[in-house]
C-alpha cells in the first residue's frame, strides 16, 4: 500500500472493504526498513521514497497498535517451536493472536508471507487471501 507492487490492488480492495488496520507496534519500523531498502537499491526513486513515507504517516494515524509485550515474547517463543517462522514473523503472528484475545477465528489476518499466513491459519486465525481479492 505504500508502494506500487503486483499485489497492489488485492491489498487496496481489501483494505476498501475494511480500513481499520490493528498492527502490532514495531510495524512501523518494518514499514520504514522495507522503503529505506527499496530506496537503497534504486528500486524506487527518493522522491518516491518521500512520499511513500509520507503515506505511512497518514496511515499510522489511524491504525490501532497491538503493545503487550510480556504476552508477546511468550507466544512468539511458542510460535517458533511450533511453525516454520522468522523472529520478526513470529512477533507479528503472536501479537494478532493477543489481539484476538483468545478468540483467534474473531479477526482476519493478512500477510503476503507464505510461511507466515500458513501458521495463521493453523493458530486457527481467518486468513484473508490476497490473491483472490
């Protein structure tokens, strides 16, 4: 949604049907990295960096936060034992999973990571496909 991307269009109509995003609190730090690595490797121009980042802004602005981190750092240890997952992947998994405030089938997930969207769906979390939007 930040930049233009094949997915681009599945994320926006998915995000029309539903604009309110709950992240947990380090997504805008993932965000960030993301552009700066675009920006980094000519994949995008600094002018298109500069508005990307001002597209997060106004973003962030009405975004919930998932920021319990005690409960956090325990499932995503879980996690990791359990699904074929990165750190930060687990950190994202397990705070939908605090969200969803043990009733995982009550919120939807998106994540265009295969690894990650399989382990959602096993947490028992209603996975929304990008790629049929």
């Amino acid at each position: 949604m930040l930049v233009p991307q094949a997915s681009t269009p599945q994320i926006q109509n998915i995000y029309r049907r539903d604009a309110e995003l709950m992240v947990w609190w380090a997504t805008e730090i993932e965000c960030t990295s993301a552009l700066a690595r675009l920006e980094r490797r000519n994949e995008i121009t600094t002018r298109g960096a500069s508005m990307a980042f001002r597209r997060l802004d106004v973003m962030k602005s009405s975004w919930s936060e998932v920021q319990s981190l005690g409960p956090i750092k325990e499932i995503s240890r879980r996690l990791l034992r359990t699904h074929d997952l990165r750190a930060g992947d687990a950190m994202q998994l397990a705070a939908a999973v605090v969200a969803s405030e043990g009733r995982p089938s009550s919120l939807e997930f998106l994540s265009l990571d295969d690894r990650l969207v399989q382990a959602a769906h096993r947490e028992g979390l209603v996975v929304v496909d990008a790629q049929t939007e």
